[in-house]
C-alpha cells in the first residue's frame, strides 16, 4: 500500500477508535440519543477527522442503520443493548468500527462476546489468500458455540477511497464464494450476534441516506440541497440532522429528493424474531504477515 494513504488509514482508525471509546462512555440511562451522537460527531471533527457515515446507534432488535433526526427525544433505558457505529475518514480513506454496550445491566454478556470473539478469530485468520467461504465458516462456529446465531444477510465490506461497501463482501455465515484476500485489501470485519432468527429486514425510517443521481427538480430548496449532498458528501451516508442545518424543512425536503431518485433511504434493520442483537467490527489492512487493526 502507498505509505501516503496507509498513513491516512491509520489517521482516521485512530480518531474511529477514539470517537467509539469516547462514545462507550456517554451512553448511560437517560442521556439523549441525539445528544451522545452529536457529542461524538464533534469529536470526529474536533480530531482532525471528517464523518464517514452518520453515528450509527442499533437498540436491542435493531442491527443497523439508525440515527436520530434533528429534534428526537429518544434516551437510553436501562436494560438497552446498544451498537454503537462510528465512520471517520481523512481524505475519504476510512475507519469503520462498532461495539456493543448494555446499559445498566449484564444480561447479554455472552451473546456480546459471541460477536466479539468471532471477530478475533476472523481477524485471527486473515492473509493474502484466505478464502472467505473459510472466514464466515470460522464466524458462524464461534458464534453457534455460544449457543447464538450469526445475522447471515448483513455482512462485513471491504473500503476504498469514498467507498463504504467496496465490493467485497465478508460472510458472517459459511457461503460459497471463491473470494479470497489479498494484500493492501482495507477490511471492516462485523460479525453480528443474535437470538433471533438470525437474519434481518428492513423497517422504515432510518433518517440515514446516500446520494444517487443529480436530478432535474423543480424546487430550488430540493435543487440547493441536491447540490450541498452531492458536493458535500462524495457518496457517503449523510443524516437529516445534517440536512436541518440547511433546511428547516429537511424532511419534506429529503422525501422530495427520494421520490425523485436523486438520494435513497437505508431501511432500519431488524431481526427478523426480535431477537437481541449484537456486534463487534473492526477496520484492518492485509499485509504479507495478517491483518493490522488501524481500530
Ligand atoms: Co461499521
């Protein structure tokens, strides 16, 4: 890898790291939702850092792709099992990582580990030449051992310059695929831990959006935002907090620039049971002697 941008890698898994340990400790009975991610996403940029994808927080059922809008009064309870996922990049290199926390209790210890173990053996295993069928076999044993099942539709990604999902996909599951690592690959490895039914649908709002195509549109408030997005964002995740900075009608806005294909919405993601989910990545770069966790 050119030393430039693996420095660049190292930079943002380092303010990713920061800002997910900084967050760890913000989540207690009470505190706002909204209040915690806006305080890590100021620290991202206070860092040095710019946000890669809005600060991700998943409550017990939900997996992924949840964020809150610009007035949301949720707060944390007692007994919650919070993901907490946090994207930083400098210069579009990113660091993506993510843990799981239980507020106020210690009920789901094990399916936490469950998760976190089947990432150090992922992790464990990983060089040039692994193939990943092997990889999402080694996940869902670690995480069946615990008596869990592993979310077999949501999978790790590989990381490019202002790509999230790079191509590259890690299964959490035993797959066929002939895809193997190789060197200078950017891995975000997330094994999720369940015990539900092990699989994921969607559910609608996620207030979590990305950019498609620039559209002719009518309004000028839909066209400026248009605009901002794809100026600003580079095909990254954006959040309609973000967009009330410019808009006190974002979300009318933002469900304008839907319906015209010119951004789509992430659903939220949910165990298809309602069982309580959990999750543990890390961001790594392959070298010739494994991978190297920059999380
Ligand atoms: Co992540």
């Amino acid at each position: 890898m050119d030393p430039e941008i693996e420095e660049k890698y190292k930079k943002s898994g380092k303010i990713t790291a920061q800002a997910r340990d900084y967050g760890a400790s913000l989540i207690k009975e009470g505190a706002s939702v909204l209040e915690v991610v806006s305080k890590i996403e100021d620290f991202i940029l206070k860092k040095g850092g710019r946000i890669a994808f809005p600060v991700n927080i998943a409550i017990d059922d939900v997996a992924a792709h949840f964020t809150p809008t610009h007035n949301d009064k949720l707060v944390f309870e007692q007994g919650n099992l919070v993901k907490l996922d946090v994207g930083v990049h400098v210069d579009g290199y990113i660091g993506d990582s993510a843990i799981t926390i239980e507020v106020g209790t210690r009920n789901w210890q094990d399916l936490i580990k469950a998760s976190s173990d089947a990432l150090d053996v992922a992790i464990e295993m990983m060089k040039p030449g692994v193939n990943l069928m092997l990889v999402g076999r080694a996940i869902e044993q670690t995480i069946t051992s615990y008596g869990f099942k592993p979310i077999n539709n949501l999978t790790g990604h590989s990381l490019e310059q202002y790509k999230l999902h790079a191509g590259i996909s890690i299964p959490n599951v035993e797959e066929f695929t002939k895809g193997t690592v190789k060197e200078g690959d950017v891995l975000a490895i997330e094994p999720f831990s369940t015990n539900g039914g092990g699989r994921v649908k969607g559910f609608k709002k996620s207030n979590i959006y990305r950019f498609l195509k620039e559209q002719e549109l009518k309004s000028a408030e839909a066209q400026r935002l248009q605009r901002v997005i794809k100026v600003n964002r580079k095909g990254l995740p954006f959040s309609e907090r973000w967009c009330y900075r410019y808009t006190k009608k974002s979300t009318k806005v933002l469900q304008k620039l839907v319906s015209e294909r010119a951004i789509t919405m992430y659903p939220i993601l949910k165990d298809v049971k309602n069982g309580m989910v959990a999750q543990t990545e890390h961001t790594v770069i392959i070298t010739n002697d494994g991978a190297k966790i920059i999380t």
